[in-house]
C-alpha cells in the first residue's frame, strides 16, 4: 500500500503533495492539499537531518529510505536539489524503480521541458499541471505495492 | 554479519556508550566527541518526529501519538553504504547499530537485544555506575566487542 507522494524543490517548499490513504485516486481532491501544513514540514526536516547525518558518518553516501513500525518513507533526491517522496507500508520493498520512473520519465517531459512551468518554484507555487498530476497518479496506482 | 558502530542513549537522548569496531577499514568516518553527541540527539528527535507522521489511517483515533513509540518510532535508515537499526527498550533507552548493507532485521534486532542483556549485567549491575551517565566499564566493553565478534 502507496500512502502518499511528496515533492520538495531545493528550497525546501513543498511543490506537490498527492494523498492516496483515504480517497481513491479517482478524485483529485488531494492534491497538494498538505503543501504548507505542519506534515510536510516534520517530513523535510526528518529526511534533510538523516540525509545530513548518512554523508556525516560516510563520505558521499545517500539515504535511501527509513523505516518505523508502521509505514516506510523511500527517497530520492536529485542532483539539482528536488527531493522526491513516497510513503508506503513498512514491508514494502524497494521503491527506487518507481521514483525513477517518476523523476525521469515524468517529471522531466512534464515540467522541465515544459515552457509554461516556472525554472524554479518561488514560495507558495506547487505543481498544478494535469498531465503530471495523471501521469504520477498512472505510475503510482499501476505499480505492484499500491493495493 | 558485520556490525561497523554501536551507540547506546539514555532516555534522554543523551549519549552514554559510543563505539566503532575495525575503524580503520569499516568506511565509517571518525567524528569528533561533539558530533558524536549531535548525531545521538538527531536521532533521538527524529525518532519521536517520524512516530507523529504515521499516516492517519494506520491508527485508530483514540491512539495519541505519545504513546508506546517502540511500536511506531523510527526503527531503520537505509542508506547506500549502510544499514541503522534502533532498537528502543522499555525503559527509554535507546540501543543503535550501524551495520553493512545485507544484514537481515532479524539479525541486527538479535544483536541490539544481546547488547542489552549485557548491558544489563555488566552495568545496570555495577554498583558504582550512575544511571543515564556515560559508561565506562571495561567488562562491558570487552562483552561487547566479544558479541560484535561472534554475530
């Protein structure tokens, strides 16, 4: 089971938050709804402290994910900053695959080759672009671990 | 299995035990005594952030977020080169081993329990130890290089 998805620019904003807990994908009444609230933030600062903390203890290395009791969050963080997030079930394998596939097959075609999209996300703008919206949802609820 | 650090913390966050086996050629850089605490006091923090971010379907209502963190705090960190497991015993202290990717949960789980059980017959047991204070027991330190041997 997928939880939810979030995006973070290098400026540590949330850019795209997308929640698959409590309503199915159908409705697209959770996107980017968690954007400013305090979640997000504890999210942020949780994975920046554990990824600061894992290239302290070793040189040039990268988290890749952690895990509680009841849920697991995989990570993957770009070279241009953007941090990208899902959480998921705690017996859920590895979701590197998937962030990828999100990162670059859609992320690139949709919003950076895309003109209308903003180079860098100023405070306050998320990711409104349907066909990224579908796309991440198409990706996400197609892959074995979404139930 | 290979066993690179091992931190104990108090119930605090304070760091009480810190030790790393084989130094030279474990990958694990050498920090200073200060940033040995600053790494023990981020985990610890991150341990009780990431409980109050469970997802809000995996518990009931009624649950606060206070509660037991044994059952919904941070348990694993997996990075590239290694693995972290925090194991949180009922009283607070807080037992975390750095080992090499590949090590099953199962076996690092067995190791922190083991250290515990060491930790406490040779210092729970040492009638000049202070609780919470930092160890420095020699027998404690000699079981436990024996342990992180063996496993």
């Amino acid at each position: 089971m997928i939880y939810s998805f979030w995006i973070f620019d290098r400026h540590c904003n949330c850019i795209y938050n997308r929640d698959f807990a409590q309503h199915k994908p159908a409705s697209k009444d959770t996107v980017n709804r968690n954007n400013d609230k305090d979640e997000a933030k504890l999210l942020f600062g949780a994975i920046f402290s554990m990824s600061r903390l894992s290239s302290k203890l070793s040189d040039g290395n990268v988290l890749q994910s952690f895990r509680t009791g009841k849920y697991k969050a995989h990570l993957k963080e770009t070279a241009t900053g953007l941090r990208f997030i899902l959480i998921s079930d705690s017996n859920v394998g590895d979701l590197s695959g998937l962030l990828n596939q999100l990162y670059s097959d859609l992320y690139l075609n949709t919003i950076v080759k895309n003109g209308l999209s903003p180079v860098d996300f100023k405070e306050g703008m998320v990711i409104k672009n349907m066909s990224f919206i579908n796309g991440a949802d198409e990706l996400i609820t197609q892959n074995g671990d979404f139930i | 299995m290979k066993v690179l650090s091992l931190y104990l913390l108090n119930k605090s966050g304070g760091l009480i035990y810190q030790r790393d086996f084989n130094p030279e050629s474990n990958g694990i850089n050498k920090l200073s005594s200060n940033d040995y605490l600053i790494t023990a006091g981020t985990l610890h923090s991150i341990h009780a952030i990431v409980a109050g971010l469970t997802p809000p379907v995996l518990y009931p209502i009624q649950e606060n977020q206070t509660g037991n963190q044994n059952q919904t705090g941070l348990f694993q960190v997996e990075t590239e080169k290694f693995n972290l497991f925090i194991y949180q015993t009922l009283t607070g202290l807080k037992i975390i081993s750095i080992v090499q990717k590949g090590v099953s949960q199962e076996t690092a789980t067995r190791f922190m329990a083991n250290v515990h059980s060491i930790y406490s017959d040779y210092v729970m047991k040492n009638p000049f130890y202070t609780l919470d204070m930092p160890i420095k027991c020699q027998l404690f330190s000699n079981k436990v290089l024996l342990l992180s041997e063996a496993s």
